[in-house]
C-alpha cells in the first residue's frame, strides 16, 4: 500500500451533467483546473457532493480517469464509493484504483438494516484487502454513522483505513474521534460550518462540499489557524458561513452547481430528479456571496 498524507484543504468535485443526464467530461476537466489554481491539497471525486450515489460503475471509472489526468500528480486524487455491500464496494474500489486514484473515500454500508460492528470491520478489511490503497472511512449517514469503538478496533485489523471524513453533522462525534484516535488516524472534518472549531480543536483537514465553492476562502482559512491569525481566521469562517447557509439543503446538488454558475463557474446540471436551483434559489445565494465578497 502506498504512503499517503493527507490534510489541508481537500476540496471535494462536482459531476456535471448535461440536457441529457449524461457526465460532461469536459467541464469536469474545468472544474478541476479550477481547484488546483486555488491550492486545495487534494481533490475527491464521485463522493456526495459529485453525487456518486447516482453513479454507474463506469460513470464513476470515467470521472476518475479525467481527475487523475487533469491532477497530473500535484496533489493525491480520492475516488468515493457509495455502496450498499461489500461486493458492490470492491467492484467500484477496484475499477477506480484501475483508474488511478491514489486513495478511496468509503461509506459503510447504509440501507435500512444495519451490519453490526464485526461486520462493519469485515466490510473494511474486505475492500481493504481486495485494493490494497488508502481509505478514508466516510462517516457521512446519520443513522449509520460507525462508532469511535468501532473505528478503534479497525485501527489494528485494517491498515488500509487510514483516515475517517467526519460528516453526518454530529460535532460531537468528530470531538471524541480527536480525542481518542487522531495520533492513528488523520481526522477530517466535513461538517461545512464548522471548520473553523474543527481546526481548532486539532483536525487535520478538511474534506468537504463548501470548499468546492469558496476554495480559496476555505484554503486561507485552514492557513489562518495554522498560523494561529484567529482574528482572520473568524472572518474568513462567517465569510464561508453565510454561503454555506444559502446552499445547505436537500437539493444541494443544484444549489452547489448554481453557487459555481453564479461565479462565472460551470458545473452543469444535478442529476435527475433534481431539477436546477430555483430562481428564488439563485437570488438566496447570489446575495450570499456578494455579502461574501465572492462577485460583484
């Protein structure tokens, strides 16, 4: 397996979609661009803000591909797994390290029935075993959310889950995990407004949806902590704050990509079922990221 050190800012990527519901590679390949003129520290894609939920196995193989390439090594490429069995998260693990990511962000399994811990290691150390690469656990579903216990006792049993993304929206979970595992794992927190604490607290990143939004405010953020400027630091946390209040939602596939639209940026469309932002929607975020500084 290879040595993989992740922290800073890594900014999640949007899939575009065109008329057609069909991936644009090409405007994925512009986003990409993007990213990296603004120095996040690593790229993932086809996790929940590239709505890898949605995701055919060689719609996800092809996304990757074009990430790796427009990367071209500057900074480690993610692949995300959203899968609901071990069998499924192999095939996808394995068709993405095919295309050469260099790490694989991965959701326990999260349906209505609930493996039990044992099961939940097993899962891991399955994938883990079958890929031989990095994985960040993805703690993202609320009622499926893997325990602190849990992910300890992984740490002897699977030496491929070298990270845990902490999302789901429970700050106190993300709390207990640098209290109890953060000189094992790197801890990354994805709970977009909270960054700031986050970091604080001791988090060695971040890996998130707000970022692919504001990447040059959340990069400065992360810059302002380290070097301890918590006064910048504050103001560049209710700058990220109000827009990520103005995007947060059911349908933040569509009101992300009108965030990007609106900055002269083009992710296209979500994915069917859901439609573009409304344009009550738009004018929401439009006013938030003027009151952010982001466009005239």
């Amino acid at each position: 397996m290879k040595d993989l050190a992740l922290h800073g800012m890594i900014s999640t990527v949007v899939t575009p979609f065109d008329e057609a519901d069909q991936v644009d590679l090409e405007l994925l390949r512009g986003e990409v661009k993007y990213l990296l003129d603004q120095g996040v520290t690593a790229i993932c894609a086809c996790g929940s803000t590239g709505e890898g939920q949605t995701l055919s196995l060689e719609e996800s193989k092809a996304i990757c591909e074009v990430v790796v390439d427009e990367v071209g090594g500057r900074v480690p490429v993610i692949g995300g797994v959203i899968q609901n069995s071990t069998a499924q998260a192999i095939r996808y693990s394995l068709a993405l390290k095919e295309a050469g990511v260099d790490a694989l962000q991965v959701t326990p399994v999260h349906y209505v029935f609930a493996p039990s811990e044992a099961e939940t290691i097993e899962h891991y150390r399955l994938v883990g075993e079958a890929t031989d690469l990095p994985i960040v656990l993805y703690n993202v579903v609320p009622w499926a959310l893997v325990p602190v216990d849990t992910i300890e006792k992984m740490g002897s049993v699977v030496p491929q889950v070298i990270a845990v993304k902490q999302s789901g929206g429970d700050a106190h979970k993300l709390a207990d995990l640098l209290l109890r595992v953060r000189d094992r794992f790197t801890i990354l927190a994805a709970l977009d407004d909270l960054h700031y604490p986050a970091f604080v607290m001791g988090a060695h990143g971040a890996l998130a949806a707000i970022p692919t939004v504001t990447p040059k405010l959340s990069v400065e953020l992360w810059d302002a902590v380290q070097a301890g400027d918590h006064t910048e630091a504050l103001k560049l946390h209710e700058r990220i704050l109000t827009v990520w209040r103005a995007i947060d939602g059911p349908n933040l596939p569509a009101t992300l990509k009108a965030a990007l639209q609106l900055q002269g940026r083009e992710g296209g469309l979500p994915r069917k079922p859901f439609a573009p932002a409304t344009a009550e929607e738009r004018e929401r975020i439009a006013t938030a990221l003027r009151a952010a500084n982001l466009i005239d």
